[in-house]
C-alpha cells in the first residue's frame, strides 16, 4: 500500500510539473507576441514619423562660385553663342499695358522652388539681368526630388534683391521644393498672372507688361543630371548641349529687355549676340 501511494504521489508531482511547464511555454509565448506586435507598431510609427520629415536638399556643391561666374559673363561668351529659336522669344501679350516700377520697365517671375523648369529658366535669366545690374541675397537649392527632372541644381529668388538704373525686377517663388506655400503671389502681379497665364503653368515671365514666356525657353535635355559645375561649364561653351540652348535664351532676353529700357544700356544692347537675337522679337 505504501509503495502504491509512493507511486501516486511520484506520478501526481511529475503532472504538476508538467502543467507548470505548459504554463510557463505558453507565458512566453505571450510575451514574444506581445514583444512583437510592439516592435511592429514602433516601425511603422518610425516610418510615418520619418516619410514625414522634409527630405534635406541635395549639397549644392558648387553653386555660389557658379552663380559668380554666371552674373559675370564676358561678352565674348554671348556673342560666340548659336542664334536663339524663334521658340525662345517671349510672346507679345494682346491686350498688355506697360509694366514699370519707379519709372522702370518691369520684368516680373512667378515660379516655385520645386519646379524643374523654373530651375533650369533661372540661369538664363539671371545670366541676362546681372547685363543690367546686380543680384544680392540669391540662394542655392536643386528642384524637387520627385518630380521630373529631379534635383535640378538652380538658385531661388527667395529673399532676394535686384538693383539696375535701367530696369526692376521682381520675383515669388510661391513654393518651396517640397511644394509648401513660400512667398503671396498677389495685388498687381496676381492679376497679370491670372489674366495672361489662366492655365497657370510655371515658369511664368512677363517682361515690362508688354511680353511674356510661360515654362522654360531652354531644353531640359540639356540638364539632365548635371551638376552646377557642369552647367557653368557648358554656359561657357558655346559648342556643349547647355551652351547650345542657354546662352542663345540669354541673349533673346537680353534683347528684349533692351527693347524696353530703350537700348540702354548702349554696351549691352548693341553687342553682336545681343543684336543678332532682336530680330526675333514680337514687336
């Protein structure tokens, strides 16, 4: 009898220890359930945290020496240039009325730092108004880098101030190149835009009220994957894809504005590039 309740208790103990051990499995593996849903919905919370962070711009290595050599251009180098397309001229506006500013012909841009046309447009224009006066406060950025053309090494006029004797300009960047709101496109300049541009495409020009260009008047072909060096280079060159189509847009722009400041001043505007571009002109 003593041996058979022995037995009992042996069996019985060994029982318990068993659930004891089917307890303590299934206990952890609650917790590594547990442990793992959480590390899920830190990922995923991780991720939404970080797709919502601004992407940084790309370095803009390179850009201040080139926007130098950009706003001081020898002459040599637009008179060398290929003559400009017919595509290239801005448009006569029907129905446009002059627009100055402190008695200036007034060339006006409306574009956004995202924008790869815009990007690529502002070289040449700075290249033609730094002919007619000075930039200050002019950054470095690319365009967007999820649109085409992506990361398009360019400037934006954010904050910046032009100052010439002979002609006035204004710009709005209206965004950033995550396409946030920058800078209040309104008053006068809203309404030329929405008047003359009701599609609204960027970037949009208007030289003096008179004339205008709506997106870019180089080929973005050209720019694909180049670096600020690379397109100052090929500015310089007339012969490069780049000097083919930018330095022709400068000239055309140059004569242009030339067109409004009554061929002033005389250096610029009787240059050979700069005559040779005029006779594309919408009078």
């Amino acid at each position: 009898m003593a041996k058979s309740n022995r037995a009992e208790t042996a069996a019985r103990a060994a029982q318990l220890r068993a659930q004891e051990a089917r307890k303590e499995r299934q206990r952890k593996q609650v917790i590594a359930a547990v442990v793992a849903v959480v590390v899920v919905i830190a990922a995923v919370v991780i991720g939404v945290v970080v797709s919502n962070q601004p992407k940084p711009v790309p370095a803009a290595t390179g850009g201040a020496a080139a926007l130098a050599t950009l706003e001081k251009l020898p002459e040599s180098v637009f008179d060398s240039a290929p003559a400009p397309s017919p595509q290239q001229a801005p448009a006569k506006l029907a129905g446009g009325t002059a627009l100055t500013e402190d008695g200036k012909p007034k060339v006006l841009y409306i574009g956004a730092e995202y924008c790869p046309f815009c990007a690529m447009e502002r070289w040449a224009l700075i290249g033609a108004l730094s002919r007619f006066g000075t930039f200050t406060g002019v950054g470095q950025t690319t365009s967007s880098s999820t649109d085409v053309h992506p990361d398009t090494p360019t400037f934006s006029f954010k904050g910046s101030t032009f100052a010439s004797d002979v002609v006035a300009f204004q710009a709005v960047e209206t965004q950033d190149r995550e396409g946030k709101p920058l800078e209040t496109l309104d008053g006068e300049n809203l309404a030329l835009f929405q008047k003359f541009n009701p599609g609204g495409g960027i970037p949009w020009i208007t030289y003096g009220g008179t004339h205008a260009t709506d997106g870019a008047t180089v080929d973005a072909n050209a720019f694909e994957g180049k670096t600020y060096d690379q397109i100052i280079a090929g500015i310089k060159d007339p012969t490069s894809d780049i000097g083919k189509t930018v330095t022709p847009a400068i000239n055309v722009i140059t004569a242009q504005i030339c067109a409004q400041t009554d061929n002033k001043p005389a250096n610029v505007c009787t240059s050979q590039g700069v005559s040779a571009a005029s006779v594309l002109l919408k009078r």
